[in-house]
C-alpha cells in the first residue's frame, strides 16, 4: 500500500515554505543598528579560534595607551565573555527561527508481505498538514520572538556599555580620591611627628598630642578605605571588560572629564523614554506575540492533528488499487478549554507585564533626571564655591603663619580641610557623571540608579573636630 498524505498543490505549498528563512547574521546587524547610536562602538560575535585571536590582539593594542572611557567600552564589548555567550544565544534563536518556517522533513515508509505467491509492498511519504495549515501564523509568531530576543540582547549590549561607563568614572575617581588621602595622611603624620617632638621638649601638653595622634590614625584608616575602594572599583572595570594576566595594568586618566558648562534641559523626558526604551518595546511584543499565540489556540482548540492522503497498493496478483484518506483527532475527552483558558491568563498577564514596564520607566526616568540635575548643582557648587573658599582661606592662613599670628598645627589642620575638600569635589564630580550615565540609559532601557553619596570627606570631618 503506498499512502502519500498531500496533493500535489499543498505539496508545493510546502516547498515554497520550506525555502523560507532567516538571512544568517541578519539579528546581529539588527542589534548593532539598535545600539550603535547609543554606543558609539561596533559590535562583533565571535565565532572561531582565529576572530578570538584577532580580538584579543585588539585588546592589546588599545591597553597600550591611557584608557579613555570610550574605549573601556569599546574593550567590554569586544571582550566580554558574558556578552559574546549572549550574542552566541542570538544566534542560536536565529537558526531555530529560521528553522520554524520550514516543514518537518518528510517521512517515507517501506513494507514487504506475503500471503503465499502474493507478495505486497508498502510504501509511504507522509507529510503534517495541520503543520503547514499552521506554518504562516507560526512564522509569525517565532519571528516576532526573535525580535523579543534581539531587544533583549540590545538591552544587555547597551547595560554593559553604561555599567563599564560607571566602573570607569569610579576607577578613575577612586585613583583621585587615593593620591588626596595619602595628602591627608602626609599632612598629619607631620603634624603627629611634630606634636610627639614638641611634647619631648616640654613645648606641648599630652592632650594636645593625642589630639594630633588621633587625627594621625584617622587619616591612616581613611587611606586604608581609599585603598580598598581604588582595589575594588579597578577589578569591577576589569571584569567587565574580560580582562586577564598581563593585561591587568593598564593605565588610567589622572582625573575625570571636567564639569560640563550647564546640564541637558529635557522637559519631554518621558515622552522620549517612552518612544525609545527598548524594555517598554520588547513588553509592548510580547504582548502582541501572546495575542497571536491566543489566536493559534482557538485555532487548533479542537483539531490539532489533521491528516490527509491519497493511498495506492499494488500486489503481483491483483489489480491497482487508488483511493484517498482523511485522518484527524476527535475531540471526545480534550475539547482545548483548558489550553484556551490558559492562554488568555498569559494574554493578560503580558498585558499588565507591559503596563508595569511602562509605568517603572516613566519614573526611573524622571528619578534619573532628577539625580542629574542635582548632581550638576552639587558639583558646580563644589567647583566654583567651596573649593576656591577653602583655597582662600588657606592663603589667609599662610599670611597669618607668615606673620607668626598662628602655629604651624593650625596651618596643617587647614591643609587637611582644604585636601578635604578636594576630595569632597572629586566625590561630588563622580556623582554627577554617574548620574549622566544613569540618565542616558534610563532613557533607553532599565538603568541601575545610582545613589548619591552625601560626604563631606573624611578629612573635613576630622579636622573639624579638632580645631
């Protein structure tokens, strides 16, 4: 008996089908349109020995000079092994995609009987009708899931430019706040060695010496926090950037990027976030994605195998026989409520998923542009008040030193302030590029706010407590 289960015109429909698919490469060009603008920088897969090598000799070569921010980016999305695993999933989602709008491959069926003299052969090809019935509204649905896919790649592309455009304004901030520290410590290490002579001559009182002790071990503990801090923030840009071995010295900046002239005025933040967050997009998909999956379910609720053939036996003893054949599944014990039901909870669900991401981006970008602002006026205030103030301040306390109206401890107690505030600048200056990054990826996808600090500098701190 041979059963071929498709006329010749759904047959062709078939092949036609089959031939369908996704261009190879094609979501990672998606990717890179979406992120390049925001990025700056290309972005690559790699997917052999040789693209491995050749990315590595890459990184090297831009270790060679100080490292600017752009390029600690540039390096985390060449380098990153997180991100090139995620890339390599990208591409994996391609092929099942491309994969989904083509049929099953068709099956073929062999049978040799006897019955005495009579031999009879069987053969079969059989193709899933209700598959290809199916096969545009499933196309659909699997391409629609690779652009779910490529937002959330984009997502993790652009994360990663703006975490290692944090790590960078910390490392480089940490570096500063460490050389101002070990100021501090140098400043009252003297003044502790000078209290602990004059006090052996008899020229100054115990009090008074462990008062410049204590400021001495202060400013020891404060150096040691500076340094694990410098420690930590470093290893936190080495990581994302997938560094190792020989590559882990490379070189900082001195100093942040100075302080813009005036900060961005965007009164249509949210009406920008709203159009251009890549999160807000991928819920809005995912919800049209679970209303087509609703619809292939009402589809199939009934009926979801469906069979047709034609049949042809031969037999060494008998005349031809032809005919044709129809096979479905009846729905006598599961009439598909269940399904149904079930995907209309996930309709709504996605429905309310996609409300809450919209409703989270609205305020993460108006608390993000708040800390911006904020952080701008801070800074500004630092720059332009506090430290000329101090610097003032400690030129008046030279004039006064000079004339020997005041002593040398009150001369280094001021130095301490004025390092103090320095480094109480450099803080607020960190804070508010910080908060530039948080803005920038607030306005495109889910950002990881950072919390301001509010220190005034340990060293101010002390020397406040002691004059």
């Amino acid at each position: 008996m041979n059963r071929f289960r498709l006329p010749l015109s759904l047959l062709a429909v078939a092949v036609l089908a089959g031939c369908a698919s996704v261009e190879p490469g094609s979501a990672l060009s998606s990717v890179q349109s979406l992120t390049k603008t925001h990025t700056g920088q290309p972005l690559t897969a790699d997917r052999s020995a040789d693209e491995l090598t050749r990315t590595a000799t890459k990184v090297d070569e831009l270790l060679r000079q100080p490292l600017a921010i752009d390029t600690a980016v540039q390096i985390a999305l060449l380098n990153n092994r997180g991100l090139q695993a995620r890339l390599q999933q990208l591409g994996i989602t391609e092929a099942e995609v491309s994969q989904a709008s083509r049929l099953p491959n068709p099956g073929f069926s062999f049978g040799r009987m006897t019955k005495g003299d009579e031999i009879e052969l069987e053969r079969g090809l059989h193709f899933n009708l209700a598959r290809l019935l199916t096969l545009p509204l499933v196309s659909r649905l699997e391409e629609r899931r690779l652009q779910s896919v490529q937002r959330e790649v984009a997502m993790d592309v652009l994360s990663l430019a703006a975490d290692t455009r944090k790590a960078w304004v910390q490392a480089v901030a940490a570096d500063e706040s460490l050389r101002y520290m070990r100021q501090v410590q140098e400043a009252a290490e003297a003044s502790a060695e000078l209290a602990r002579r004059l006090q052996q001559a008899g020229n100054f009182n115990a009090l008074m010496r462990l008062r410049e002790q204590g400021f001495y071990a202060d400013a020891a503990l404060g150096l040691a926090r500076a340094e694990q801090a410098q420690r930590a923030s470093r290893e936190r840009l080495t990581r994302l950037m997938g560094l190792w071995g020989e590559q882990l010295n490379f070189k900082l900046p001195e100093r942040l990027p100075d302080l813009p002239d005036a900060p961005k005025d965007q009164p249509d933040i949210e009406r920008q976030a709203m159009a251009q967050r890549l999160d807000v997009q991928a819920a809005r998909l995912a919800a049209e994605q679970t209303a087509k999956n609703l619809q292939l379910t009402q589809v199939t609720r009934f009926i979801s195998v469906f069979e047709l053939g034609l049949v042809r036996n031969t037999s060494n003893e008998g005349p031809r026989q032809t005919g044709w054949e129809v096979g479905l599944e009846l729905p006598l014990f599961d009439w598909g409520g269940a399904r149904t039901a079930k995907a209309e909870g996930i309709y709504m669900q996605s429905l309310h998923q996609a409300a809450a991401t919209a409703i989270n981006a609205r305020s993460e970008v108006r608390e993000a542009y708040g800390n911006y602002r904020a952080s701008y006026d801070i800074a500004r205030h630092h720059r332009d008040e506090i430290v000329p103030l101090k610097k003032r301040i400690s030129d008046e306390q030279l004039l006064r030193y000079n004339g020997m109206l005041i002593g040398v401890f009150e001369l280094l107690a001021d130095a301490r302030s004025q390092i103090g505030s320095v480094n109480a600048s450099i803080e607020a200056l960190r804070d508010f590029w910080l908060a530039k990054a948080d803005l920038d990826m607030a306005l495109i996808g889910r950002a990881s706010l950072s919390t301001p600090t509010a220190s005034a500098g340990p060293a101010a701190a002390e020397v406040g407590a002691g004059h």
